[in-house]
C-alpha cells in the first residue's frame, strides 16, 4: 500500500474511529458485511417531489480513488447537513464494501467480489482469475442483500458506482444523456462494453435489467489522490443536474 492510501485510509472512519467522518448520529447503518461491518448511508434531501440518485463508493475495497471522491463529496456536502447541493434527491454510500477497505483487498470478508455476485440472469460460477471470485452462488454475501434492498426500498433514478481502473465511464442502462454530461469536464471515453463479462454486476442488474441508468465511473488507478476530487467534483454535479 503507498502512503497516500494508507493516510486516506487512516483518515475513514473504519480505519480510525476516532475520526470517524460517519461518528454523527445522522448517519444510517444500512446493514452489516460479511465480516459484520456496518455499511453507513445517509440521505441529502432534494427539491419537493425530486427525482433520486445513488452514489456508491468502495463497492471494490482496494479502489481507494472512488473511495477518496466519496469521502470529499461527504465532506463538503453530507457533514453535519443533510441537503442535497442539486435538485435531485442523493443517497450516499461512501464505502460499501469495509471488509475490503479495512484489508485493502477489492472482495469482501469472505473473498467475494462484490460487482459478481448479484442475483442476474447473467450470474456465472466461472471466474478466470481469483479476484473475480462471484462467490458460491448469486447474492451469497450480506451486501449484496442490502444493495438490493436500496434499491428496491429506495428505488434510485439514477446510480454511479466510483471505481478506478482505466479511466472510463462505463454505461449501462439508459445512461447515455447523463455520460455525455459527465465526459464534458471529465474528458473520458463512455463504453458500453468494457472488454469483458460482468455477469452479477450492479450495472447489469440495475442498469440492464431494471432499466435504471447506471454508470460504474473508472478514475485512472494510481493517480494522486488529492487530484481526484478537483477534477472530478464539477462534472459530477452537472450530470447529477439532468436528474
Ligand atoms: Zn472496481
């Protein structure tokens, strides 16, 4: 691990509950881990009869980049106030997957990958490599449970999940109009096809399959992390501002 993700990591409440960003009762424990961690959440409340985003952050442990756009967006807009800095309405999971975050490792507790293991019709026991284990079956881990039931209880209009591998947006689901909002300041290639299966992943059950628009939004792995949230913040909120 370099430094810089050790300090960010240090700096998130799992690391270091004394600073813990989500210490403030208004958060919401959503659910627990497959190593019995909570999963946090927290609501910013939109205009009257708004439409609703989800952002999610942490969904693979390791990707510490979504992570640290997460944690900046809940710094500035989600400390100690619960409005929405757009009209829509935004739900905040910042880290999904603890397990993960507290191991560095992209699986849960149990070695699980998280965006293989729901329940689609596409869900696959195959994997090519170890990280991409789905688990035993579709939605074996706990949070896979709880992200079907955000979705279901919640029911999102729109979702970004923030990962880091190469810089993409990913779009599944009608997500296009928002992407192309997105790639203006962002500046990256929206693909529909990253190259290879998916099978369980949220963007196929959100996006494909409930018709959700999903964009699983790859920052470039490794970069500095203090640029992350600079480059990424206003481009964010314009596409949330579609909604
Ligand atoms: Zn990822």
């Amino acid at each position: 691990m370099n430094v810089e993700n050790k300090i960010l990591k240090e700096s998130l409440p799992y690391g270091n509950t004394q600073n813990a960003i989500f210490s403030n009762s208004d958060w919401e424990i959503i659910g627990k881990s497959a190593g019995n961690k909570d999963i946090t959440g927290k609501r910013l409340n939109g205009k009257p009869e708004s439409k609703k985003a989800l952002l999610i952050g942490g969904v693979h442990g390791n990707e510490t980049e979504g992570i640290r756009f997460m944690e900046e967006f809940v710094r500035e807009f989600a400390l100690n106030k619960s409005v929405s800095p757009v009209d829509c309405e935004i739900y905040v999971i910042p880290v999904f997957n603890p397990d993960g975050f507290l191991k560095f490792q992209r699986g849960n507790e149990n070695g699980v990958d998280l965006n293989r293991n729901m329940p689609t019709k596409d869900w696959s026991d195959i994997y090519t490599e170890q990280k991409y284990f789905p688990g035993s079956r579709p939605c074996s881990e706990p949070e896979t449970s709880v992200m079907m039931k955000v979705i279901n209880d919640y029911r999102p209009d729109f979702i970004i999940s923030f990962h880091s591998w190469k810089p993409m947006i990913n779009i599944n689901g009608p997500a296009r109009p928002f992407a192309e909002v997105m790639t203006k300041k962002l500046n990256m290639e929206i693909v529909e096809d990253i190259g290879y299966p998916t099978p369980g992943s949220l963007g196929t059950y959100a996006g494909w399959e409930r018709k959700i628009p999903t964009i699983t939004l790859e920052f470039e792995r490794g970069v500095v992390l203090d640029s992350i949230y600079p480059l990424a913040r206003d481009a964010i909120l314009d596409t949330l501002a579609v909604l």
